[in-house]
C-alpha cells in the first residue's frame, strides 16, 4: 500500500467508484467527497497529496473549491468536467488546477494521469541544484523561487514551468516541449493550457512593465526565461 493519498470528489457514486478502483489497484489510498463542502474538509483534515476534482458539484462548485484550496496549500488538483466549452476548462487552469480530463475518459488515462502529476513531486538527482536566471533564483529541493529578494507565490504548474526555463536561460521552449517536460506524458488535450499558466506565471514575475520582461514570448515559436543580459 502507497502511502500516497488522493480524495475523489465527484457527486455521482459510479464515477467516485470506478476511479476509487482503478486507483486502489494501484496502491493508493483513497478518500471520497460527493460535494464541495465535504471535500473542503477532508483535505483540510487528511492532507491528501492529489485531489480528483469535478467541476459540477452541489453545495460548493469545483471551480470555487479549487480556487478555495489553491489559497491555502499546493496539493495537486485534477479537474474533471463534462463540459466540452474551452473556457471552462481554461477557468479551471487559470484557478490553479494542475490538469483536467473531460468526461467520459479513460480510467487508464486517468491513473496514468495521476502518477505523472505525483511523480512531479518527487525529489530527484536533479534537484540538488539552484536554478538562476538574471535575479531569478529557482530552488527544485526546497520548492522556493524568487525574483531577487522577493518570493514568489507559485502553484505547483507554475514552478514547475519557471524551474524548465531556468535551466537553461535563453533557449526557447516551444508549447509542445513545455508539455512533453513539465507535464510528464503525451498530452491529447489543447496546448494553449501551457499559455494560461505562462500568462500567470508572468503577472508574478513582472512587477514594473516598463522594464524588460523576464519571461519572454517569442511569436510563433514558444517562450524563454531571459538570461538577466541587459536588465
């Protein structure tokens, strides 16, 4: 038995038991929660490592529960929804979700899913090293980023995003390779996901626009964290 635990929350029993089956099989521990306000306070109480979230849910809405526990911690989310429009998708992204899966899927997908989010917690090797960038100081061991004495505030995604470009300052990463990196597997959904944590990546960044920015989007190709030359 893993001592990973993840809370489903979702308010239709089928869907809550078929992916607490799945994820059993797999050695997980699993909670469950049929609505919003329950599950504010189970994580609140269990500390789960990854919460299976729906976005339709009675009494608080998964939207809001997202945005609720984004606040107060950086546990990872997967968002499902049944909803097919783009924008809600991209409101769950943009509120702190680490990933989302439209409904019906995949049970496979969605283990497969979950091990890539958790595996993106794991200390590694590579770790070890602070990542710098001009006055950007990324810490992968400590999970800790700034910009020159200021800490920055970032979702997992996030951190995850500016760590990749700090590695290698200058270079620019295309959509595609931001996604194969950062999220760990073959992505069938939208690339554009990557452009809705970039943009919020880049409000925390920059404090005064009229310098020149260290995220930079270079048109047609990708982005890249500027080496500090020239700031």
């Amino acid at each position: 038995m893993s001592d990973r635990k993840i809370l489903v929350v979702d308010d239709e029993a089928n869907v809550r038991q078929l992916v607490r089956s799945y994820l059993e099989q797999e050695g997980y521990q699993v909670l469950e929660a049929a609505d919003g306000a329950a599950a504010l306070t189970l994580a609140r109480r269990e500390h789960p490592d990854l919460i299976v979230l729906d976005l339709m849910l009675p009494e608080v809405d998964g939207i809001e529960v997202c945005r609720i526990l984004r606040g107060e911690s950086d546990v990872f989310i997967l968002m499902l929804t049944a909803r097919t429009e783009e924008a809600d998708k991209l409101i769950g992204l943009g509120v702190g979700a680490d990933d989302y899966l439209t409904k019906p899927f995949s049970p496979r997908e969605l283990v497969a899913r979950v091990k890539a989010i958790l595996r993106r917690g794991e200390p590694s090797a590579a770790a070890r090293t602070v990542l710098r960038a001009g006055d950007v100081e990324v810490d992968p061991e400590r999970h800790e980023a700034r910009v020159g004495d200021r800490p920055l505030e970032l979702t997992s995604k996030e951190f995850e995003i500016l760590a990749e470009l700090a590695a290698n300052p200058g270079i620019v990463y295309s959509r595609e390779k931001l996604l194969e990196n950062v999220w760990g597997y073959d992505y069938f959904g939208d690339a554009r996901v990557v452009d809705v944590h970039v943009a919020k990546l880049r409000k925390k960044l920059e404090e005064d626009p009229a310098r020149p920015q260290r995220l930079v989007t270079v048109r047609g190709v990708g982005y890249k964290l500027e080496s500090g030359k020239g700031r």
